[in-house]
C-alpha cells in the first residue's frame, strides 16, 4: 500500500472526516463503507454549485460505481449520477441526487 493510499485511508477511517455509508447496485444488497462529504460551493469542472458529493475508497466496494447506484448515507438514499476515479485510482468521487 502507498503512502497516498494509507494517508487516504486514514482520513476515511476517522470520525471527523468520514461517515458511514452503504452502497449497492440495485437490487443487490447493501455494502458497508465510508464516504468523505463535500459540496461544492462554486462551479468548476464537471461539478456544480450546491451538488452533493461523496468520496469513497476504491477497495471500500466490490462494484465500479456508475449512474443510477444507490448510497444511503443516515437513512437517506442518493441515486449516483456520476462517477469520476482519481488519478491515482483509489477513490471514486460520486456525484448524488436525492432519490427522496
């Protein structure tokens, strides 16, 4: 493991930084992981203004993310919109909408 990858990890793995979070590929079941939050505040790239992010770790689940995945994050489940791997390729960032 690298030391971008333990460093990453570390920031998931903490209380202050990472939530607990659950994902899936509907209809299959739920898998157990942590995100890292963030909403952007200004538009830049591909995100936009107000839209929720996750980032979580790339070994965190069995499936590659894609549209219309679902992460439930304290009851609330977001339908994925996109996905986007880092450079490094140990995280995904995933844009969510609210399913609700």
């Amino acid at each position: 493991m690298s030391a971008f990858a333990r460093s990453l990890a570390a920031l998931h793995a903490d209380q202050n930084m990472g939530v607990a979070a659950q994902f899936r590929r509907p209809p299959y079941t739920w898998q157990a992981c942590r995100v890292i939050l963030s909403q952007p505040t200004e538009v830049f790239g591909t995100a936009r203004a107000g839209t929720l992010e996750a980032e979580i770790l790339a070994g965190a689940i069995l499936d590659t993310p894609q549209r219309g995945d679902e992460l439930m994050i304290a009851g609330t489940t977001y339908t994925i919109d996109a996905a986007e791997r880092d450079v490094l390729a140990l995280s995904w960032r995933l844009t969510l909408a609210d399913r609700n």
